[in-house]
C-alpha cells in the first residue's frame, strides 16, 4: 500500500504543476494575501471533486455537458480577470464577486476542476489500485504540497515585483486562460 500511496502523491502533485488551477491559487493568493483561507477552500474543492472521481472513476463527466460546463468556466475566468484589472483600487464601489477568500478559492477551484487532469488521473488510479483511501490519501498530500508550494512562490513573486504589479498579471492571466479554455 506504501507504494500506490506515494505513487498517487507523485501523480497528482505533477499533473497540478502549471495546470490552470495553480493558476486560479496563484492568483487568489496574490489578490486576497490569505494563502491559509485559499489553501483550505482549494483543498477542500479538490477533496471533494477528487474524491468523486476516484469513487466514480471517469464516469462523472458523462454526468455533465461539457459545453455548458466549459464556457459558464471560461467566462468566469474572464469576468474575474477583467474585475481584477478595473476595480477600484481606494473605494469599494465595486464589490468583489465573492467576499470570504475561503469560498472564492473552493468555487473556483471546485468550478475548474471538472474535468481537469488531476481528476481524471486520481480516477484512474483509484480504478488501477482499487484503493480508495489510500488513494485519496494520496491525492491530497499531493495536491497539499503542490498547493502550499504555488502560494509560497506567489508570495514572493508578488513582493518582489510588487503586488500591484504582480495582481495585474494575475487578472490577465485569468482573462489569457478564459480565451483559450473556450478555444481548447
């Protein structure tokens, strides 16, 4: 069990390396600066969408219409890129689309991971070992370590950079990420 456990951590902790919800955490984190609040809500979001998968294998996308799914996500990236670029940095006139950090980070995360790779191979493994705690386990000490990593780089990114600066990016990385997820 030792060894589907540590090759589940391996799996998932490198398909979330640069995949788009790394990017939605960076972002967050960089945006909120309450990485503890974005890591609970990602990991949470992940827990529950991995766990689907690895009880469901790849069954749960036959659930859902890919299409609809697939521009209501990219939109959602767009619209927070572009709220992200225009809000007004001293008054609060425009409010933020979701307040608590916490369930900012679990909506996103839980809305970008249908689908998403680390679902799919957490599926697949629970599938090959036939070992759903142990792979859950797995998962989500990968996805811890691949979560806590990307909020600590963000973090210094960000102050050597600047945050201002180093938000703006983040907001047209969001809109970059919506186009091409409606192309792709």
């Amino acid at each position: 069990m030792i060894i589907e456990l540590l090759a589940t951590i391996v799996i998932i902790f490198l398909a979330e390396l640069a995949d788009k919800t790394q990017l939605v955490i960076f972002s967050l984190g960089i945006k909120y600066r309450k990485p503890l609040q974005v890591f609970s809500g990602a990991l949470l979001a992940h827990g529950i969408m991995d766990g689907i998968a690895i009880v469901a294998g790849s069954l749960v996308a036959s659930f859902f219409k890919i299409a609809f799914l697939k521009v209501g996500i990219a939109a959602l990236f767009i619209l927070i890129g572009i709220y992200m670029i225009f809000k007004e940095k001293k008054t609060k006139k425009v409010p933020p689309l979701i307040k608590n950090v916490f369930l900012a980070a679990f909506a996103l995360i839980f809305l970008s991971e249908f689908g998403d790779k680390s679902q799919i191979a957490a599926g697949l493994l629970g599938a090959k070992y036939n070992l759903p705690l142990i792979v859950f386990a797995g998962t989500m000490l990968g996805l811890a370590l691949a979560i806590g990593l990307n909020l600590l780089l963000g973090k210094r990114i960000a102050k050597f950079i600047g945050y201002e600066k180093a938000e703006k990016i983040a907001a047209g990385l969001f809109i970059v990420y919506g186009i091409i997820f409606l192309l792709l």
